[in-house]
C-alpha cells in the first residue's frame, strides 16, 4: 500500500478524529494500523478505537486471530496474541498494553531446547526407506497373525480330543495359560533382545533402528496382561501389575507408585519413578518423541511423592522433584523442571498456588497392593483364561455354524448354508453387544453403587476399589456411547447408566460420542447445557494408597468444547462457554456467565453475535428437531448395519483362509491371511467413510444450525468414524494410505504416530511431517448450536507435539515446530520457520527464550 492509500484510506472509512459522534479517532501511528488492519478483517466501514472488539464489532476468536496474523505480518508493529486481544478488547487498550513491559510473573517461559545429540548432518530416510519400512511392519503382522493362527488350531485340534467334559477344562486351562504366559513375555525378551538398555539418542523414522523401535513399543503396548487387568480402561483403573511389568522393561520405579494411565512409557530405562507417585489417567510419559522427521529418546526423573494430574505431558528432559505437582491439561516441555515441594500447571506449565493432591494416604497399602495383584493374577489364569477357552471349545462342538466356520468342509464357501451361517454367527456378536448390553450397563452398577458412599476415603486396592472399578468399567461403554452419542437418545443412556440431567433442553446434539466418568451416580448436569465431545468427568480423586468419589457438577446453560477434563472440585458455574482443551479452573471465586479459555484459563465472550443468528424460534426448532431424530434413528440402524457387515466379511475371509489350510500348504495359507486382514480393514474402513460422504464427494466448509439438513449428514460422518482403529497403524505408511482413502491430501513420508482427524477432506498436509501421539486436527466445532467448519493447510516438514490441537481454518508454514500439548485457534496463520507454543498457542520469539509476553487478563474483561 502507497503512503497516499495510508492517507486516504482511513479518512474513506471515517476513522479520523472527530468524524463520527462519539468516536475517538486514532492518536498514534500504532492505534492507527492497527484500527486499519481491524476495519479490514471484520469488514465494517467505520469503527474507532474504542470500539469493542466483540461487543461492538460483532467479532469472534476466528476473526481476531486472523487479526492477529495480519498484525504479525507488519515489521513495524508488535507482535499480538489471541490473549493480548481478549485481555484488552479494544484499539486503544491494546496498543497501550503493547507498549508496556510484561511484569516477568505474567510471562509463559518456554525453555531452551536441549535435544537429544545429533549427527552432524541430519538425515532424513527417502523414498525407498520408507517403502522398505512400510513392506517389513506388513510381514511382521503376517507372521504375528500366521503364528497365533496356528497356536488356534493346535490348541483346538489338542482340546478337542479331550475324553470328557472335565478334561477338556484341563486342556483349555494348559493350553490358555500357556498361551497367555508366552504373549505376556514376547514384549519384555524382545525389548532386551532387539534394544538391550534404552539410551539418549536419535535416529531418522523409517530407518532401520525404526523398525527395532517400532516393534518393541507395538508388543510392549499390545500385552494382552494389561486388558485382562483393565489395561484398556477408559476410567482411572488401575493395577499394581503395570508398575512390575515396567520394572521388567527396565524402568526405575521406587515402591508405593501408582500408575493411572494406559499410554505406557516405551524407552522404559530413562524413566525413573520416586517412591509414593501418582500419575494419573491418559497422562502421557513416553520418554521419546518424534521431531522433525527423528525419534529422539531422553531421560525423564519424577521424585517421591510427585502428582502428575490427569492428561498431563511430559517430554523428554523435563523433571519434577519429590513432592511437586503438575496440574490436569499440563505440560512439561524439554529442560523444563519444577522444583521439590511446588505446584505447577498450565502449558507450559508454570508455579500456581494450587493444591491437586486432594486426599492423603492410609497404612496398609503395601499388603493390599500385593493381594490385589496376586488375585488379579490368580483370576485371569486359573478362572478367566480357562473358562473362555473352554467355552469356546464347547461352543463349537454344539454349534456346527462355528465348527463349519472353522473347519469347512471342500467347496463350502460356494454353498448358501455358508454364507447363511457366518450371517447369523455376526448378528449374534453385534445384537447380544446391544441387547444384552444395555441393560447390564443399567442394572449391574447400580446394585454395586450401593456399596460405595460418596465424599468418603476408601483404601486403594480394597474391596470398595474393586466395586469402583467394576462400576466404572461397565458404565464407560465406548460402543453404546458410540451408537447414542451425537443424537437426542444420548440424554436417555446417560440417564439409564445413572447421570442426573435435570430438566433437558433436547436439541438432538446434547453430548457427543464421547463421554467418559469415574461414577455416572455422581454427576450432575445442569439444564440447557451441551457438551460437544471428548468430556472426561473426573469425580474420583486418588492417592498411592486412597481413593474417594465426589459429585461433579456442571452448571446449567453452559457449553462445553472438545477434549474436557472436568474436575469434581470445578469453580465453573451457570452459563460458561469452556473452549476445547481448556484447563476447568479448581481454585477461587465461581465463574459465571463467562467464556473461559487456555491452559490455566481467562476470560473471553460467552457468545458472539454470530453465533445467536443460528438460533431458531421454538416451533421451527421442534420441527427440525423430528426430522433430526428421524435421521438420527436411520443414523444407528447404519452405524449397527456397518459392524455387522465388517464382522460378516471378516468371518467370510477367515471361513476362505480355514479352508485354504485344510487344501493349499498351510503355512502360506497363514501367512497370505495375516497379509490380507489388515489391507481388507483398510479397505473396508476408507470405503465405509465415503459411503457416507454425498456421492463420494469432499467435504466443504460449513456454517450452519445445527437442525439443518447439512448437520445431520455430518453426524452421520461423524458416526461411522473408525478412528479408534487406525490406531493399529499408528507409526507405519498403512496409516497415510488410510488418510488419503479418507480424503485428506496428504504428502510423502508423513510420519503419524497417533494423529486423530474428524474432517479428513478438509484437510492439506505436506511434505516429511511428523504428527505425535494424541494430536488433533480437528476441521469443525458447535458451540451453542452454530456449527462451523473450514479447512486446515499444513505446510512441509512440520512438527506436531505430543497432544497438539489444531483448530479449523488454521494455516501452518514449513518447517514450523508446535510444542506439546499446544492449542492454535482457529483461524490462526503460522508463518514458515516459526515455533509455537501454549494453550492458546503463541509464536516463541528466537531472541530470548520465552513466549511473547502475556499480559494481566483484568477480571471480567472480555465478559459480555
């Protein structure tokens, strides 16, 4: 732009002094670029700088952070972040503050980097690396597949010869356990065969020294120990096996530690664990990383005592001392350490006043940990192991549909008796699943609630702990939620399972698919209030050696984003909007009739005026609302037809490779079926996935009711989603096949180690990216109703830390670094080169070791 257009530009939209009533012009060169920049993005002719942000403007978090962006772009202005905004809502406020230095306490410290010593070149493996690595992960699921295979048919050639009923309960007991002892070894003799002793190092993925990696963390995580034990569980479960089992591996862990969480460290030798510690649920402790097309391995120290609160991430070379705490939704970044004695939270975390050790310790937690271990232990092996199999040996004697499954006859699979089989066989699996499901979900906890009393401490590995983990793990259906979610009958199974909605307000979209407790019995849920997906409502608090359950309470007329971790001891009341991954505030007054935001929180608008257009009158709203159920209910009826069809195909190849054993020569028999199994489930999930897409077509971005006919096609998308089970390709080129099936344009040598994406089509990635466990990249949000999506560009060879966020319509440079557990708003521009970090994130400036400032968020200031 000319200096005459700078001239001439602000007095066309009537920003000079005193050209509107009222209005103050701009009375700096800073105020006027950036009133000039505001004018622009939200499109209005005439604005001043006292003009509210988003009381007066109309604008939202979207607009503001392209605001942002456009301000970032011009040399000859300060950097701004989204909280700079929220903090002071206007022209004149904001260029006031900008001018100021941030006291040092308000500042996000973001350490200097130290990673783990590299070559002096960094390599990158190319093409045929990557195609070699891809060719040696499907071989080894082959002969995985081939050798369990043929484990089955020995064992069930071996216990069906058995005499009588009682001997063949012998043999399915010899046989089971000793199959179940050699699958619980295979990962600790093939960490120290294939790596010996973890050491701080890094190698290029797709290498070589990959794929001993890749093996090691794939057997260590699918120990079939841990699901009999509650391994998988989504609730805080837990079990005194875990800590022995990463002893095994080699992990320096003191007496008393009590390990929540099912993301189990790989490089098990650099972790080293005080006594007394507690780490909660989906707390993520790896003791490696994936940066920039590396694996980097490093050390991670936890002293006695220490709480690390639930979700929180660790990355390698961070530290707490004994007795330190690290806050829910928090991270610890590289060189990162909190000192003996202190609490921190946020991300990055930083020093807080807050107490997240919420119950103390009891005596006796040694000996019960021992009993409960060794019952656990006795169960699975004598009663739980024995028992199924010999069932299943049963089954398939009085049963000749699964005996013609397993053993067909020649020719078989071209007779309609086959088919007719394998066809009942799959409905039984999914209708039993639903019709016996639902009401031991509703019927079985709630006996056992009776014996638990709330606000009241319990010992850890008691009788009570049992009843508690049983109740959480029946009540915390990923199936059910899955088929109700994201529909009005979601409100009805919430309440079925024990969940006190009050009076709902239904508008079809109450809560998401997902949606997790420790006790349903002890949560409250106040009228009007929508939850999108991903809440985790945390009403048990636990030490090393206690436990107690508490009411949570969410508060009526409030909406909550994604990825929620709501504390009992919550200081949210009525009518709050909780952004995704926000940190739900423990400590001072109630916040109400606000919005709240980022890791620890602050305030922003509860609503925009964008968002109340997509509201509706009350008669068109029940009006849409049946034609939303009645797509609702064909939505289920799809979603169930969908399993029982993959269940059937499944059951057709494994009834064609039976076969193929008895007539070809078995051993390739089994290796070709290990072969085609995991391709087949690629196929049937992309193919699936676009099924649903309008003829086969990409997604646009949307802005829309959530009763309009649009959103009730996305909720089926949503429905048929088979995320869950990309996970078994996580770190290996199948996953990248997966996405491009799905839609996403993706580039080469994209390194996925557990990236989830709902809008697959929406979304553009470059180049030799490396995404880490639990990142997001999410094309779409509901807040209140209004849902809006729009697609995500993301540039070559970018780094995505463990438990990134990225929102929709954000832009991504090459070769940007977002760290851990980092959420970028939508609508964000990142430019090349740079390095993000925070909730929300902001760019970490390469002069000083720090963040941009972040100013004092006065109280109330961006409230509406």
């Amino acid at each position: 732009m000319s200096e005459t257009e700078r001239e001439v530009r602000p007095k066309m939209l009537g920003l000079s002094v005193g050209t509107a009533a009222g209005a103050a012009g701009p009375t700096a060169g800073t105020e006027r670029a950036l009133l000039e920049i505001l004018t622009d993005v939200v499109g209005v002719e005439q604005a001043s700088v006292d003009s509210h942000f988003f009381n007066a403007l109309g604008a939202d978090s979207m607009v503001m952070a392209r605001f942002c962006a456009r301000v970032r772009k011009r040399p000859d202005l300060p950097i701004v972040t989204i909280k700079d905004v929220y903090a002071h809502p206007t022209v004149r406020r904001l260029a006031e503050a900008l001018g100021e230095p941030s006291p040092d306490p308000l500042v996000t410290a973001v350490p200097r980097e130290e990673p783990a010593p590299e070559p002096a070149a960094r390599r990158r493996a190319g093409t045929p690396m990557y195609v070699l690595c891809g060719v040696i992960q499907l071989l080894f699921f082959a002969v995985y597949l081939a050798v369990t295979e043929v484990a089955a048919v020995v064992g069930d050639q071996w216990i069906s010869a058995a005499a009588d009923v009682s001997e063949l309960f012998l043999r399915a007991a010899v046989y089971g356990d000793t199959a179940l002892l050699a699958m619980c070894i295979l990962p600790i003799a093939a960490k120290w065969v294939l790596i010996g002793r973890w050491t701080t190092q890094q190698f290029p993925v797709w290498s070589l020294a990959y794929i001993r990696f890749w093996l090691v963390k794939t057997l260590v995580r699918a120990n079939p120990l841990l699901l009999l034990v509650g391994g998988r569980s989504r609730s805080n479960t837990t079990s005194p096996i875990i800590t022995i089992y990463l002893r095994a591996l080699g992990a320096n862990i003191g007496p008393g530690v009590t390990i929540y969480t099912r993301i189990l460290p790989v490089c098990t030798d650099l972790l080293t664990i005080g006594a007394g510690t507690v780490i909660r649920n989906e707390a993520m402790i790896t003791c490696y990383r994936a940066h920039d097309g590396q694996i980097q391995t490093g050390p991670v120290h936890l002293g006695e005592d220490v709480f690390v609160g639930e979700a929180a991430v660790i990355d390698i070379g961070a530290s707490i001392g004994d007795r330190a705490q690290l806050g829910h939704v928090s991270s610890l970044h590289t060189g990162q350490t909190v000192p003996a004695g202190e609490s921190w939270h946020g991300c990055p975390a930083q020093p807080t006043n807050v107490n997240y050790r919420i119950i103390g310790q009891v005596a006796g937690a040694r000996r019960r940990a021992v009993f409960f271990g060794a019952t656990q232990l006795l169960n699975t092996f004598v009663v739980t192991v024995p028992l199924s199999v010999a069932v299943l040996a049963l089954a398939c004697e009085d049963f000749p549909q699964l005996d013609r499954l397993l053993s067909p006859e020649p020719g078989a699979l071209t007779t309609g008796s086959f088919y007719r089989d394998v066809s009942i066989i799959s409905a039984v699996v999914v209708g039993t699943t639903l019709i016996l499901g639902l009401p031991a979900v509703g019927t079985i906890p709630r006996l056992l609630n009776r014996m638990i009393k709330p606000d009241t401490v319990y010992p850890l590995y008691g009788f009570h702990y049992g009843i508690h983990a049983t109740i959480a793990r029946l009540t915390n259906s990923q199936f059910m939620g899955s088929l109700f979610g994201d529909s009005s009958y979601i409100v009805h199974y919430l309440r079925w399972i024990g969940y006190d909605l009050s009076t709902v307000v239904q508008t079809g979209s109450n809560f998401g698919a997902a949606v997790r407790h420790e006790s349903p019995y002890l949560v409250t849920i106040g009228s009007g209030t929508m939850v999108a997906d991903g809440l985790a409502i945390l009403n048990a608090d636990f030490s090393n050696s206690a436990f107690r359950l508490s009411r949570a309470r969410i508060g009526a007329d409030s909406f909550l984003g994604n990825s929620i971790y709501y504390p009992a001891q919550s200081r949210v009341g009525d009518n709050c909007l909780l952004a995704s991954k926000a940190m739900v505030p423990i400590d001072g007054r109630t916040r109400e009739g606000t919005g709240l935001l980022g890791s620890p929180t602050f305030p922003i608008p509860r609503t925009v005026a964008r968002d109340k257009a997509q509201r509706l009158g009350r008669a068109e709203q029940r009006h849409r609302l049946r034609a939303k159920n009645r797509h609702n209910i064909v939505t289920m009826a799809f979603f169930l037809l969908l399993r029982w069809c993959f269940l059937l195909s499944v059951l057709v190849l494994t009834g064609a490779f039976s076969e193929a054993y008895e007539e070809w020569n078995p051993l390739a028999a089994l290796v070709l079926s290990g072969l085609v199994y995991p391709l087949w489930m690629i196929l049937v999930w992309a193919l699936t996935e676009r099924l649903v897409t309008p003829r086969f077509r990409r997604l646009r971005p949307q802005h829309c009711s959530i009763y309009d006919p649009y959103f009730r096609k996305h909720e089926r998308y949503w429905k048929v989603n088979w995320q869950d089970y990309y996970a078994l390709f996580n770190g290996t080129p199948f996953k990248n096949v997966l996405w491009r099936l799905a839609g996403v344009r993706i580039g080469r040598r994209f390194f996925d180690d557990g990236l989830s994406m709902t809008e697959r089509s929406l979304v553009t990635i470059g180049d030799d990216c490396t995404a880490n466990q639990t990142s997001v990249i999410q094309g779409h949000s509901q807040e209140d109703g209004a849902f809006k999506s729009d697609y995500i560009t993301i540039g070559s060879r970018v780094t995505l830390g463990a438990g990134v966020w990225i929102n929709y319509g954000a832009t991504v440079g090459d070769d940007v670094t977002i760290e851990p557990h980092s959420y970028v708003m939508k609508g964000e521009e990142i430019s090349p080169g740079a390095r993000w970090s925070g909730n929300p994130a902001a760019e970490v400036r390469a002069d000083r070791d720090v963040a941009h400032p972040v100013r004092q968020v006065p109280e109330g200031a961006a409230r509406v």
